[in-house]
C-alpha cells in the first residue's frame, strides 16, 4: 500500500505524509527549511508567541522558508498558561493567517514539566470549537480526556509519549492503545519522541501520525535525522498494516519439517 493509498485526513484535508513537524529551535531559517523538506511533513506546526509570520515587519519571516503555499501552516499556542491566552493567540493566529482555521491547542500547567493542564484545555477547546476552529489537541496520555476532547469537536487528539523535549519516547503504550482503540477521529503522538525508533513504535502501536521538533532540531545533524525520521513513520505504518507475526515463548523453526531427509 502506498501513502497516496493510505491517507491521513484531518479536518477534511487529505495528507500523503504522517510526519509532523515544528519550526523552532533551528540554528536558523535555512536549516529550518532543509530539515523540513528532508522530512517530507505537509505540516508544520508553528508558535505564534515565538514566531515571525509576517506580524513583526522587517524581521525574517519563517513564512519564507515553508511558505503557506506548500505546506499547511499548524500555528500552535505554545507558552500559553491560561485558556484565556490561549484562545487569545488562535484568534491572533487566524488574523495573520488570513481565517486560518486549523490550530493546535496547548494550554500548560506546570513551566518545569510542560505538562498540559488540562481544565484549560477543556475549556479553551469548548471556546474554540464554538468560534468555528478546527483544534488538533495536545494533552497528556489520559485515555478519558482523550475521548472528552474529542467529544467536545477536536479534530485531531494528540497525546504526549513522554514530557515535551524530554527524548524519552513512548513510556506508557498501553494508554496509548486504549486512547487509538476508542478514537473516532486521528490520534497523533505529541512530545516525547527522541529518535527514529520512537516515532516507528508509535505508529506500529497504531497512532494516525508522530508530531515533533526537539528530536530532529537538537539532532546533531537536523537534516539527516529528519530523513530518519520520515522513514520511521513510513516503516512503522506499513508494519501496522502489515500485522505483525505472533510473539511466542518458544522457538518455531523458520523452514517446513516435512521431507526432513
């Protein structure tokens, strides 16, 4: 199956890539766009607390480098502590945007862990929601508030794996699997990822798709990881698909007994 075959779709948008990816953190812009092109992500996720896309005039413009005009720009509210903020920066986002309406919620809790808090998120979500925006979610890994978040209209639910930037991977698979198992709409794995083996397990485990940017931007070389990374996800889809083998106690022989001489 190819990934024109196996679509990821989000909001009614059809994506050929599974593969997420942020904007910050980068040494700057050109190795942005490098990194970004050798992922081969259709979307990037971008903080518009952080970022220049075109509010700060004559300052470089991350909109040059991934332009909006190949790439769906995800502005995301990263930094934000209240719902209040939150909300405040996804009606400056579509402003900017031009009535942009496809973001990603995040509404922190704790400035140490950069755990979600998440009765902000519910309520910033329901806001949200209600002013006719598409939100992709990020929450922690709590298979209830998944299903909540989705029942509230978010389009997209976004577990961490591990706390944002930490690199740890997938720590707790098994909420994973509920949340994936009582999901109506896609589940994609935000934070936590550190390397081409995580975000593969994540897809294995049947997650819709990997969302990262530490993992590649703090890689000593962004461009080659992103490479990985593409072929992780990739991989990892294909083998869920697949299905993979039963895992068993004991050896099975790999060839037929029968005609043994």
């Amino acid at each position: 199956m190819t990934a024109n075959a196996d679509p990821l779709i989000i909001a009614g948008k059809t994506y050929r890539s599974r593969l997420l990816v942020g904007s910050g953190k980068y040494k700057d812009l050109e190795q942005t766009r490098e990194a970004t092109e050798a992922s081969g992500a259709e979307i990037i996720t971008v903080a518009i607390r952080r970022t220049n896309i075109g509010q700060n005039q004559g300052e470089p413009n991350l909109l040059d480098v991934v332009p909006p005009s190949r790439y769906t720009i995800l502005p995301n509210t990263a930094g934000c502590y209240t719902a209040e903020d939150a909300v405040r920066t996804c009606r400056l986002a579509r402003e900017l945007l031009d009535g942009h309406k496809l973001v990603k919620l995040e509404v922190l809790g704790d400035p140490k862990t950069l755990y979600p808090d998440v009765t902000a998120t519910l309520e910033a979500a329901r806001t949200l929601v209600k002013e006719g925006f598409d939100v992709m979610v990020y929450t922690s890994d709590d298979p209830i508030l998944c299903k909540r978040l989705e029942e509230i209209g978010c389009v997209a639910v976004m577990p961490l794996a591990a706390p944002i930037g930490s690199g740890l991977g997938i720590q707790n698979r098994y909420n994973l699997l509920t949340i994936i198992e009582n999901a109506k709409v896609p589940i994609i794995v935000d934070a936590g990822v550190g390397t081409a083996s995580d975000a593969a397990i994540a897809m294995e485990l049947g997650c819709d798709g990997v969302l990262m940017n530490t993992a590649i931007a703090e890689a000593k070389n962004p461009v080659l990881m992103a490479s990985a990374m593409r072929k992780a996800i990739e991989a990892g889809r294909e083998a869920r698909l697949a299905g993979r083998m039963p895992r068993r106690r004991y050896a099975s022989a790999s060839s037929p007994l029968e005609g043994i001489i």
